[in-house]
C-alpha cells in the first residue's frame, strides 16, 4: 500500500459522514466497511417506519449485523429452578421498593417471586420501558431485522439469545448486582431511555461531547459493556471484505471502551 493510500484509509476510519441517527462509519483493512449504528431495542411509534435512507443503507449491505435475531419464536428465557422467595435476598430497603414498583407497574408478586434477580431486573426494566410508551415492535434492530429479511439481505448475530441468557445466568449471586443496580438507578435509566429515544427522534449527540449517566457498578459494567464490546471488536475484524449495517445497543457506542473507539 502507497503512502498517499494509507493516509487514505487513515483518514476514513477516523471520520464519518453525518447521520440523522446515531452511527458512524468506520473502514476496517481488507476493504470492510461498516455502518455502525446506535439501537434502541424498544422504540416508540414515531420511530416507525425507518428512515428511507436507512433502509437504502440496509438494501446496499452485504448483511445486518445484530447482537441477537430478536425476530426468532420462542421464549427468551429457559426453564431456570425456582430461587428463594425475593423477600429473603433483598434487604428491606430495596423489598419495600420492589414492592412499591410492582404495585405501580401492576405485576403480581408471584410472576416474580421465585425468578432469579437478573431475570427479575429485566421484567422490571422491561415495564418501565412499556410505561414510557416503548414497544419492541417499534425497537431499531427488530425494525431492521425486519426489513433485512423482507429484502433478503442476510443477518449475522454477534452473539445469539442462547449466549446473552448464558452471561446472565454466569452473574454472581443468581445476577443480584443487576437487580440492585436497577433499582438504585432506576430515575436514572428512564432519563436515559428518553435521551436514547430523542437520538432517533431529534438529534443524534455529537462524539467526544457524550455525558452520559452511569447505570452500572463497575463490575456489572465490565461484564455487560467493555467485554462484550472487546468480543464484538475481534468479531468485526474477522469479517470479509464487504458492507455491513452494523446494529448494536446504543450505549456501546460512547462511554468507556466504546465498540467504535475500540475498533478504530
């Protein structure tokens, strides 16, 4: 390669055009490019339809890229023994928010009782999301997944369900820091579920001037952030030549050991 040329690809993997979503484009060696976008795995009906030239972008791609097929039948949980009743592995604190929260969400104790903590941090999640008008329907990735397969463009998991369920049930304490974490910053998170909506709906933020509020501990963080990105770095670059849409959660893509940082 030419000195010019490798200023070249230098240059393009360091810029990227501008998007009325959050994404960026990103030129790897072996001539692969990818469009790396933000998703939201709920959205809100004013997310739908996706934009024309989205579509256009997913129609040129050799394949969508995906953390999971979300489109697949079939319960996204297995059949997990019942755990000890929550009340014996909260403390009174967080039992008394649980119980308020449910009671605000209207979910019977007995859907959740009995379920391990990660389980029942993403139950709760999941309805805090539902009450902020959110539907997985509307969510960008099942949007695109969607749209990918009506056009027959090929899809490509990052991971799959069975490993996101495998590095849940692999938290310490049957995943009781997610469950605690969730309920801590549980303000906090739907703060930002709004500010991830108004990427897609009004503005995707400027990189370098992301402030974004911290949900996880430390620990959590590592293991649901910075090592699945770190998997998905060397994923992407064992990639053949080719276009990519590129679709993973929008949080990967700022913060610390960001996916686009971490490839470039």
């Amino acid at each position: 390669m030419g000195l010019l040329q490798r200023i070249s690809t230098l240059f393009s993997r360091f810029t990227a055009a501008t998007y009325p979503w959050p994404a960026l484009d990103i030129t790897l060696p072996g001539n692969r490019s990818l469009h790396l976008l933000g998703s939201i795995h709920m959205g809100t009906c004013d997310m739908a339809p996706l934009s024309e030239k989205l579509i256009n972008k997913l129609k040129d791609a050799d394949a969508l890229i995906v953390e999971a097929d979300i489109t697949e039948s079939g319960s996204p949980f297995p059949d997990i023994p019942d755990d000890l009743p929550l009340e014996q592995r909260l403390s009174a604190e967080n039992w008394a928010q649980v119980m308020s929260l449910i009671e605000e969400l209207g979910i019977p104790l007995s859907q959740i009782d009995n379920q391990p903590a990660w389980q029942i941090a993403l139950v709760l999640q999941a309805h805090q999301a539902q009450r902020l008008g959110l539907r997985a329907n509307y969510g960008i990735d099942f949007q695109l997944l969607e749209a990918a397969k009506a056009m027959a463009v090929p899809v490509i998991e990052l991971e799959g369900a069975q490993h996101q369920i495998d590095i849940l049930t692999r938290l310490p304490d049957g995943g009781m820091p997610l469950l605690t974490d969730t309920l801590t910053h549980w303000h906090t998170n739907a703060r930002l579920l709004q500010k991830m909506i108004s990427w897609w709906l009004e503005a995707p933020p400027q990189r370098g001037n992301v402030e974004l509020p911290n949900t996880f501990g430390d620990e959590l963080y590592d293991v649901l952030m910075h090592q699945r990105n770190l998997a998905w770095q060397h994923f992407l670059q064992q990639l053949p030549a080719g276009r990519y849409v590129v679709a993973v959660g929008a949080l990967h893509l700022y913060g610390k050991g960001n996916l686009p940082e971490l490839l470039k």
